[in-house]
C-alpha cells in the first residue's frame, strides 16, 4: 500500500514511529530527519514502512508508460 505520513515519535531505536493518513502508526527506520511528510510503501498486515522518494516514483511511473507504448 503507498499513503503519505508524517512522524508522530521515535522508537526506543531512533526509528521514527510514523502516521498514515489513513491513521495507521508504522516504524519508519530510514525517515529523513529534515521532512515533514513523505509518501510511504507498507504492507497490510505490516508494522514497518519504506519511504518512497518521489523522483523515484515518478521515474517508474514513466518507464512503466513507456513500455505500454
């Protein structure tokens, strides 16, 4: 699933706990320190999330276009 989030805590790791804008609460280890929010890939059923750069993002999104030409 992708969702924007915004960090809401640290974990006793330095993780940031984030929040979803669905109101779910995820470890987000690798969050930039300097963000306010940013898009987020998770599981359902998981606990943990991995921040998705929107260049990269938008970088997929095109070659994906690209071959459905």
């Amino acid at each position: 699933m992708l969702a924007l989030a915004i960090p809401v805590d640290i974990d006793p790791r330095g993780n940031s706990i984030i929040e979803t804008n669905a109101g779910r609460e995820l470890t987000a280890p690798r969050w930039p320190q300097d963000s306010e929010f940013q898009l987020v890939a998770f599981r359902p059923s998981g606990k943990t999330c991995q921040v998705v750069w929107t260049e990269q993002l938008a970088e997929d999104i095109g070659k994906v276009l690209e071959f459905a030409r």
